[in-house]
C-alpha cells in the first residue's frame, strides 16, 4: 500500500476505557503497545487516553513490572513518549464552554 500511495502510512490507534478493564488485561494492553513500539520504524501510533490514578494501581496488582520499574507510575512514564493532562473542569468553566 505504501509503494502504491508513495508515502508512509501509519496507523492510529486510540486506546481507551482502560479503567474498566481487569488488571491483567491493563497491563497486557500496556505491553502490546510496548511489543508494537519496539521497532523504531514501526508505523503504529498510539493515542492513550487514561486516569494514572486508576491505571497505576491495576499496573502494580499485575506484578507485570518487575524488573522494569518500582512503581506504576515510573512504569507509565517510560510508555508514554509525550504525556498531557487536561485540568478537571468546575461547573461555571463548563457552562462558558457550552455557551
């Protein structure tokens, strides 16, 4: 497809609604994305959109991290190439976005 298109495809791929998960799915989840990553010229891309207070907690239950890191939250970090967070919004903030 690529030779056909003449450009680099890549593939996008939006996890979501991790908090619902069991721990061990989480965390096979996480070392998917990890597995898929590893090949510097892998044409994934990946859009994680989690709470680390619920993630971390599943991540250290797994056990998943031994080795890799002392906690969930150092494990998180070294997923995450460029982590963002959005500020919780109070009900007027909410309002003058609606309005």
């Amino acid at each position: 497809m690529e030779i056909f298109e003449r450009r680099r495809l890549r593939v996008v791929l939006e996890i979501t609604s991790l908090d619902i998960c069991l721990p061990e799915k989480v965390a096979g989840v996480l070392n998917a994305m990890n597995t898929l990553l590893s090949d510097s010229n892998a044409p994934f891309i990946f859009i994680l959109a989690v709470d680390p207070s619920v993630i971390v907690p599943c991540l250290e239950q797994t056990g998943c991290m031994k080795g890799l890191a002392d906690n969930g939250y150092l494990y998180l970090n070294r997923t995450v190439t460029l982590p963002f967070s959005i500020p919780a919004m109070g009900a007027r903030s909410r309002l003058r976005c609606l309005e």
